[in-house]
C-alpha cells in the first residue's frame, strides 16, 4: 500500500456552520484526506487549504464524512496541544533564528511540527523527551542554511516544502531511533 502523500484539513466555522469562515486551521497528518477528497497537495499551501476546504463544505451534510472531519479536529488538536507542551505557548510554530525563536507564527513551521506530531509513535516519544525533540529543531534551524531557508521562503514552493519535512523527519528519525519517514515528497510515489 502507498503511503499518503499529505493531508491538510482546513477547517472552517462561523455560528456553528462550515461555510463562509475566515478562521483558517491548516492541519498536516499521516491519514489518507487527499485521497479521500480528492485532492493532491501541489505545494501551495493556502490553495491546498481553499481547494481542501471547498471540497469538505461540500461534503459535510454526509455523516460519514462529518465523522471523520470532527475526528481529524481532535487529532488535530492533540497534536497542536503536545506542540504547545513541547515548545511552550509563545514558541510553538516559530522558527528558531538568531539564538531565540521568532516572535511571529511561521506557516511553515506549523507544517512540520503539527504532521511530526500527528504521527503517534513520534507524539509519543516527542512528550516523553521534549528538550531533544526541541532541541532537535532548534539545532537543525542553527546548523542547517538550506532547512532554515526552506522555513523561509513561500509555502508555495515544492523544493522548500520537500527540504523541511525531509529533513526534519530525518532528524526526528536520528534522534528518537523510530523507523518513520516524511509524510510525503512531492514528485515521489511513497
């Protein structure tokens, strides 16, 4: 069986609906939502989320979907929560530069972050050993130009995109000694 390529959910709401929201939540996981939605992720992000996002609305009245949509919320939210524990509230999705992190959310960050801790095995280890998995991020922004470069440039960009989750998965696969690899790369069958 092929291993996903990515998955992005882009959850909107205003007065309990799904339609016609400007709150934007990008979530990146291991599951199969492009192919269950039928959308490929091309390597710009905001458009992924609008395409993804049509495609759901549309789609929601359907228990089963609805189902599994409010599923992928609180996946979502598990991972965004171990993040938080991780890097702290006023570190989490921000790239590390200069000897501290960021003041401002990275988009591209939150990709990388939020899919790594989408994976069980890595959410696990990552709250049993938070300095090395932080520690692991913030060395990889310090020691390496090319993946703090990709952290950035735009989210448009399938070489930057590739750049940061191959070789953040590897740093997580160095440091924590679990057999997992990136979600995706683009261009590649997995």
């Amino acid at each position: 069986m092929a291993r996903t390529t990515i998955k992005i959910l882009y959850v909107s709401c205003s007065n309990g609906g799904w339609d016609g929201c400007e709150k934007e939540v990008g979530f990146n996981g291991i599951q199969d939502q492009t192919k269950r939605n039928g959308a490929a992720y091309p390597g710009n992000l905001k458009q992924f989320l609008d395409d993804i996002t049509k495609s759901l609305n549309a789609k929601f009245s359907d228990a089963p979907i609805k189902k599994q949509i409010l599923g992928d919320i609180e996946d979502m939210e598990g991972s965004i929560g171990a993040a938080i524990d991780i890097f702290g509230i006023q570190n989490v999705c921000r790239k590390w530069k200069g000897g501290q992190f960021d003041t401002r959310f990275n988009r591209a960050v939150f990709d990388i972050q939020i899919s790594s801790l989408a994976v069980p095995a890595i959410k696990k280890w990552a709250l049993a050993n938070k300095a090395t998995f932080k520690g692991a991020f913030v060395n990889l922004c310090r020691d390496d130009r090319e993946f703090l470069a990709s952290l950035e440039t735009t989210t448009k960009s399938k070489e930057a995109v590739n750049k940061r989750f191959v070789t953040w998965f590897k740093k997580i696969r160095r440091v924590s000694h679990l057999d997992v690899n990136p979600p995706f790369e683009l261009g590649r069958e997995n």
